[in-house]
C-alpha cells in the first residue's frame, strides 16, 4: 500500500489539532481553577460532584432551619425570662402585703403596681417572633393566644407543636403552647391547696402547707372544721370523721401525710378546706392576688382571711415560677441541641466541600507541568509538520 506524503500532512495536522485542544484545556483549567467544568471533562467525577454539591446544600438548609428555629426560642427565652421577673416582684408584693396591718392606700399601691405587672405579663404571652408569628399559640401562629376580658384571661391558641429538621436524623421542636406554659401549674403547693372558710369569724390563718408522706396522701377533699375555738375535726369528701384534736394557735394539724401550721385563734364554726390541686393559670393568680388587695379590711377576722390569701398568692408563685423555670430548662436545652447539631453540620459540611474541590479543583502543580510538557510536544509537532511540508521525492533522488 503507498501512502502519500499528504496522509502524512493530515496526520500531522490531525494530532497538532489534538494537541492544542489538549493545551487550550488545561490553560482553561489553570485560569479558572477548576479541573471539570462541564460533565463532558469527567462524567464520573461530575456525577460525584453532583452528590457531594446536594449534600452540601442539604446542610445549607439545616443551617437556616436551625438559625429559625434559634431566633425564636431565643424570643422565648427571652419572654419567659421577663415573666419570670414580674412574677418575682409580685412575690415581693405579696409578701410587702402580710404582716403588719396595711393601710388602705398601702394596700391600694401594692394592688396598682400588681395590675400593671398582670398586664405586663399578658403581653409577654403574647410576644410575637418579629414576622408577625405569635410565639405561644402552637400552631395558631396568626391568632393572638391570650386576651382578658373582665379580669378572666383565655386561650385562643392550639395545643400544637412545630419543628423544624436541623440534621438528616435530627428535628427540633421550635414553640412551646401558650396553654402549657401559662396555664398547666398546679395550684397550692402542687398537691393541694387550701382555703379559708368564707365565714370564717376567728384570727385563725394558715401559714404553711406541705406534705410529709407522699405516699400517705389520699387525693380528695377534706374540711378542717373546728367545733371550739381549742378543738377540731378533720372530715373527708364524704363527710366521714377521719381525725380530731385539740388545737391551740400556731399548731400543726396533720393527716394523711400532709401537715398545716394554723395561726391565729379559731372561733367555733370556722373552718379550711384541703383539695388536690388543680391546674391554675399565671393569670389567675395575680389576679386573684389584686382582688384580695382590693377586699377591705374591716376586722381582725378580715385580715386573717387576707392573709391566708396572700400565702396561697405565695404557694402559687411558687408553683408558677418552678414551672416556667422547667420550660425555660426545655428551651435551653433545645437551643443547646442547635448548637451541637449545627457543629456537627458544619464538620460533614467541611468535608464535603474538602472533598469536592479534591474533585473539581485544578492539582496547579501537576497542571503546569503538564502545561510544559504539552507546550513542548506541541512544538515539536509544529516543527516536524512544517519540515514535512517541505519533503519532496526529489530530496531522495
């Protein structure tokens, strides 16, 4: 077979063609950085690069879920933490009350700046998360949760929950319901709780409430009736005598594993009802506080039911901010479960993105000596097709 000078041109030809466009890839790879730019230059690096790319911006999207979910409990927190506040100063209010005999304008005072701590707490359960989102009406997120009508506060929110995904195996509850943070506290001493007869006559008050044994406390309700002023009776919710005593004042009356401190002297007939606690909200027991401020105070009589009052008021908030304190802890928690979970991300998300530049990104030491090495060949193929232009059968005759 004769193979003529020109086939060797086009060879030539075809492999400097090869040549440049080998060169004019990898001076495009050195120039942007990047070793694969469309599919075409790896198929099965840009498939991989393609999973590594969806992964990265599947944690991207973690991030900003955590980042909202943060925000607001941030906003939570930071709501319950002035709640917690208002509820102190009532405390002290409560406690300013007792004692002594207050004047009415003191009485009147104390009872003001109770009102506008009520409110205060109010709008604090009725925070919104700054895109107009209520942060305690669950899932009602447009719906104002709490409004007072008369003193008596309600609940127009749900009992829902949101959440939002910070990992791939990780949600994060981001709202806590209005119903369970405001409302949910069992009143009294979280057992039980007691109540001054309404026609009570003597000084007698309580002072305290606890219980003793848990386990000896049976859930119903119990009346201590005191039949003379040194003598007393304990009955059950159906009527039945269950104990009975003398009494002298500032003795405790104990039964069923729970033990009351009775101040005061009793009168025939007075009585105190003992009753398993019940949920109270935050509201209702400010505003049980302000009504009993503004109760006047007629006899000795009058302020000992007053100061039983104010001591459930204190049992109450005690109850009130234990609770608020336990969904604090929750919220803490929850934005420490961001924290960790957002370091996490960040550490696959490093490397993932170590990975993909592994991948796309130009090796430059290794590209410029390529780059040399195809400048040099390139040239020599220049060379050695031009001299092959020149070549005749004549050179050889």
């Amino acid at each position: 077979m004769r193979i003529s000078t020109k086939t060797f041109q086009l060879q030539w030809l075809a492999a400097i063609n090869q040549q440049q466009y080998q060169l004019a890839n990898i001076q495009r790879q050195i120039s942007t950085g990047k070793r694969i730019s469309t599919a075409a230059d790896d198929p099965a690096g840009a498939a991989q690069m393609v999973l590594l790319q969806q992964g990265m911006d599947r944690l991207e999207n973690y991030a900003i879920n955590g980042d909202t979910a943060r925000r607001r409990l941030s906003l939570e927190e930071g709501s319950l933490d002035k709640v917690v506040g208002a509820l102190d100063r009532v405390r002290e209010l409560a406690i300013q009350a007792g004692g002594a005999a207050k004047s009415p304008a003191a009485r009147e005072a104390i009872g003001n700046e109770a009102r506008e701590l009520l409110k205060n707490v109010l709008d604090l359960a009725n925070n919104q998360d700054g895109e107009g989102r209520f942060l305690f009406s669950g899932n009602r997120v447009g719906t104002q949760p709490f409004s007072m009508t008369n003193g008596a506060v309600s609940y127009f929110g749900d009992d829902g929950t949101r959440f939002q995904r910070i990992g791939d195996n990780r949600t994060i509850q981001e709202n806590d319901f209005g119903s369970d943070v405001f409302q949910a506290i069992r009143s009294g001493n979280g057992t039980f709780s007691v109540v001054s007869g309404a026609g009570n006559t003597g000084t007698a008050f309580y002072s305290s409430a606890s219980v003793v044994d848990g386990a000896a406390w049976i859930p119903d309700t119990y009346t201590i009736a005191f039949t003379a002023p040194d003598s007393y009776e304990v009955t059950d919710g159906g009527g039945a005598v269950i104990q009975s005593g003398s009494f002298a004042p500032g003795q405790a009356i104990s039964f069923n594993g729970i033990t009351l401190d009775i101040e005061g002297q009793a009168a025939a007939g007075d009585s105190f009802a003992v009753q398993p606690s019940q949920n109270q909200d935050i509201f209702t027991t400010v505003q049980n506080f302000i009504t009993s401020l503004e109760t006047p105070l007629i006899n000795s009589s009058d302020r000992a039911q007053a100061q039983s009052e104010l001591n459930s008021t204190l049992l109450d908030l005690d109850q009130a901010l234990d609770h608020i304190g336990i969904v604090r802890g929750r919220v803490g928690a929850r934005l420490a479960a961001i924290d960790d979970q957002d370091s996490n991300n960040q550490d696959v998300s490093f490397q993932l993105a170590e990975t993909l530049g592994t991948i796309r990104d130009v090796d430059y030491p290794s590209a410029i000596s390529q780059l040399e090495q195809q400048l040099f060949a390139l040239e020599a193929a220049q060379k050695t097709f031009q001299a092959s232009r020149a070549f005749s059968l004549f050179d050889i005759l």
